[in-house]
C-alpha cells in the first residue's frame, strides 16, 4: 500500500431529467459559487469487530472455498481481523481530526453506522464496539491471556497465516502469498489499550453478524453452549452432508461442531447478544435514546428507529432476519412503521395503489440508513417469522413513493457501489442508493455525504471516501496506527478480497 493522490469526484446527473440535458444547477456551478450545506455525515459500515478465538467461529471453512456449496459461508477467517479494533480506532481518530466536506467545507455533525458492526453476536464483541466509538478501556482478548485460534504456531493446520511463524514448514499465506512473519504481533494485537472515542454525536444499525452465528446461523441453545465452553472444531465431521450445507448452517449449526476439535480455554463474556441486549448495549440505562435506539426498541424489541436533524430526516431499519441467514428481511410491522415516519415528512406522497395523498405535513429530506440494499444476494428460501422474501424490491418501490428520499445508505456487500434509482414511469425524483465498502476488507474506508443546495431547484449529494489515520506503510506494528496500517496492507493482499479484487467497487 503506497500513498498517492485522492480519486476525483465524478458528476452524474442521471436523476435529472433528459440524458444529457441536466439543467444549469448540476453541481457543475464555479467554484466561487455558494453551495449551501444541508447536512455532512460520515457512513461506516461492516466493522466486523470481532472475538478472534471464539469457540464458535467455523474458521477451517475457508479450506471449501473452491466448493460453490460453501460459497455463502466464506470468508470464515481473514489474516488482519485481530487488527480490526485497531483498524476502527484509526478511523475514530480520522472522524474526530476535523474533517470537512469538500463541495461545501461543512464539517460532519453525525456518524451513520450500516450494521454487521461485531462479527459473531457475543456480548463481549458488542462490548468492545461500544467502547471504542464510545471511547474508554478496549480489552480485545478472550480466554486465555495468550492467543488461542487458528494463527497459533502449534494449530494442527496450515491453511492460515501465523505471524509468528511457524516452526518446520511455512503456512499458506507466508509459502504462497508473501505474508511477512512478525513474532508477538498477536500478543501485542490483543493487549488492552484506551480508546477516544467518536466527539460527533452517531447511530447504531443492526445486521445479521450483530446477533446470528457469523452472520448466517440461528444462535441455537448448542451453539450458545459451544460460544462458552472449550471445544473448538477444527473440521468437518465425517460424512457431512455437503449438498445442504448452507441450510444446515442457518437451522442447525451445532451440526458443524461434531467434527475433531481442540481444547481452549472457555470465556462466559463470549455468550449470545440477543437483538434486546444488542441494542441495550448501546445503552448505559439512564438515557432514553442511545445512538438511536429508544425505549420502544427495548421494550418491543426492535432495532429501527428515527433520528432528526436541521432540515433531514434519518430513518434507520433493521434488514436482518430473525430466522436464518444472511438475506435482507423486513416484517408487516417495520414496513408500516417505516411508512408512518415517511409521511409524517411529506406534504404528499404517493399511496400503494397509485393514489395522490396530500396531507398537512411539514416536508423535510429524508436518508434511509439500512445494513442490507436493495441488490444485495437475496435468496428464495421462504423465512419464518412473518419476514418478506425478495423484500429488497418491495423496500425500494416502498421509498420511490415518498419524493422528500433521496438517499439510501447500506452495505452488508463489502463492496463500493452507487446506483441511480429512478421513479417507476417518471411519476417522482426518485434516489440514490448508495453502498459503502466495509472497514474489515480492502479498502477498509468509510464515507463522507455532503447534502447541499446546487441552484436552481437542484438537490447536491457529494460522496468522497475517507481512509483512516494509519500509516501508509505499518513499519514495526508496534502502535494502535501501525498495526491499523499493518490490518490493510493485509487486507489488501488477501487473495479472496484484496488489490483488484470487486470490493475496490
């Protein structure tokens, strides 16, 4: 990873009208032209903050990665995940270092979060999130006082890397991708260190990693036994049923532990986080909102909520689904919510059946922050719990109804991407959904938003992607920076997601 010259912003009108005849307020206006801000936030998303040695984690799956019949449960294990912490510090450290928009020179007043911020739905992961966007004592071990996990020099695999190296023949990463050896990196990775913490006011957002085993399987009563006892699977059992594996995982992944295991040394910090003590967790107890969450959430336990600013309205929805895997769900009970709130903030909207509602409301720009988007791999599989199939789809022409949306933030793809969203039949503004790529891969960025006034009756959007405050080069991994640095030089040559690869978006 080497520094160089930021990427250029790049104009798209497509939302305006005729192609190729935007109208004079384009965003295209002088530079001595006043373009007013509206809002600047920051978006992060997919943090994947993790406990790297939990029991539970399914990392020997990586070895099916040519198996297509795997291909919704890989990656299990990345070589820079126990550096993730460090990673989100110095992107705090970056969201608190006065950054300003660069169409409009706003400084950002929030930070939106996309949901899958921990990685395996333990309450010791939401713990540490919140203590490092918080600010406070970050204690990212578990277990024993020295690493125990699948990059440990004596682990009966050599699938993945060991920076410590290990004794007799290299592992994979360091035989065939160049990874470097760098002896106590873990040890130094996991030592407790303080964090500052986010000084802008953000938002939490559920995915299916905060809650559901490694974003994919129901916590069955097993697997939250095996989350907190000392047997840690190693391979799959014998005579496993690689045709259904994906449904296996979602409905039984206890199925996954009857394979040969090791002993580690067992943690009761390591138990579920429920939806309920997820969103708790954001919460000290005496505040009656916490980053978004209210005491509605906690008492319907629920994850969506609504949050106001200046002249823009944040709806965050909670996507993940209650049943099993990692597709985008919403129930009747969201979706009628999410109605409600869009048109308490707009003087007209569009009904279902195509009907023109007026009502007495005051009109205010609307962002909707979600994990999943509405193009993400959802599948066919019918879901319990009254959740829709394909509800990416019906979310969206749910939002085209309602003009005052003009963005739609998500992720869950780990993956770069901004799409146009016009209205079906030219019958509204329609938005743009835009996706930010995760701080766990490459590029491991986050995202500015600028909201602004471009002239002439023209709504400005400016996104520009932001890196953390780690050094290009992770010299000796010694300090939090370093070791953020040493997390994307890693990520970036990860053979499944690094330089070149679709996450670049």
């Amino acid at each position: 990873v080497a520094p160089g010259r930021g990427e250029e912003h790049v104009i798209r009108t497509e939302l305006l009208g005729e192609p190729g005849a935007p109208p004079a307020g384009d965003g295209r206006a002088a530079a001595a032209g006043e373009r007013r801000a509206l809002a600047c936030v920051a978006h992060m998303t997919d943090l994947h903050v993790g406990d790297v040695q939990s029991p539970a984690r399914f990392e020997f799956l990586d070895r099916e990665f040519l198996d297509p019949r795997f291909a919704e449960l890989i990656p299990m294990q990345r070589p820079q995940e126990a550096l993730t912490s460090h990673a989100l510090d110095a992107l705090v450290r970056t969201l608190n270092g006065g950054l300003a928009g660069p169409i409009t020179g706003a400084a950002p007043e929030l930070v939106l979060t996309g949901g899958d911020a921990i990685d395996n739905g333990q309450h010791n992961e939401v713990h540490t999130l919140v203590r490092l966007l918080d600010g406070g004592r970050v204690e990212p071990n578990s277990g024993s006082p020295d690493y125990e996990g699948v990059q440990s020099v004596d682990w009966p695999d050599d699938f993945f890397w060991v920076p410590d190296g290990r004794p007799g023949a290299p592992d994979l990463f360091v035989r065939e991708y160049g990874y470097p050896v760098l002896p106590g990196l873990l040890q130094r990775a996991l030592l407790p260190f303080e964090a500052p913490g986010l000084r802008l006011p953000w938002l939490g957002c559920h995915g299916n990693h905060d809650t559901l085993c490694r974003g994919v399987g129901l916590m069955t009563p097993a697997l939250q036994d095996a989350l907190v006892a000392r047997r840690k699977p190693i391979a799959l059992p014998d005579g496993f049923d690689r045709d259904h594996a994906h449904d296996t995982f979602v409905h039984r992944p206890e199925d996954f532990l009857a394979g040969p295991a090791v002993d580690v040394t067992p943690d009761t910090e390591r138990r579920h986080c429920s939806i309920e003590e997820y969103v708790g967790a954001h919460s000290d107890g005496t505040a009656p909102r916490a980053h978004g969450f209210d005491e509605r959430n906690r008492r319907d336990h629920t994850a969506y909520h609504v949050h106001d600013t200046g002249p823009v309205r944040f709806i965050v929805l909670d996507t993940a689904c209650p049943g099993g895997s990692a597709d985008l769900c919403m129930d009747e009970s969201q979706l009628g919510w999410l109605e409600d709130r869009l048109a308490e903030v707009h003087s007209s909207h569009r009904t279902a059946d195509g009907r023109q509602m007026r009502t007495e409301a005051e009109d205010r720009l609307v962002v909707v922050v979600s994990h999943h988007g509405s193009y993400g791999p959802v599948s066919t599989r019918s879901h319990p719990d009254g959740t829709i199939p394909r509800a990416g789809a019906r979310l969206l022409s749910t939002l085209l109804r309602f003009d005052n949306v003009v963005l739609w933030l998500n992720g869950h793809t780990h993956m770069h991407a901004i799409h146009a969203r016009p209205a079906p039949d030219g019958e509204g503004h329609g938005l743009w959904e835009v996706t930010t790529g995760s701080l766990v891969d490459w590029p491991c960025q986050a995202r500015l938003v600028e909201l602004f006034d471009a002239g002439d009756g023209v709504l400005g959007i400016a996104s520009t992607m932001i890196d953390h405050d780690g050094p290009a080069q992770p010299e000796h991994a010694q300090t939090t920076l370093e070791m953020a640095a040493l997390h994307r030089e890693l990520a970036a040559n990860f053979p499944m997601a690094g330089f070149g690869s679709v996450f670049e978006g």
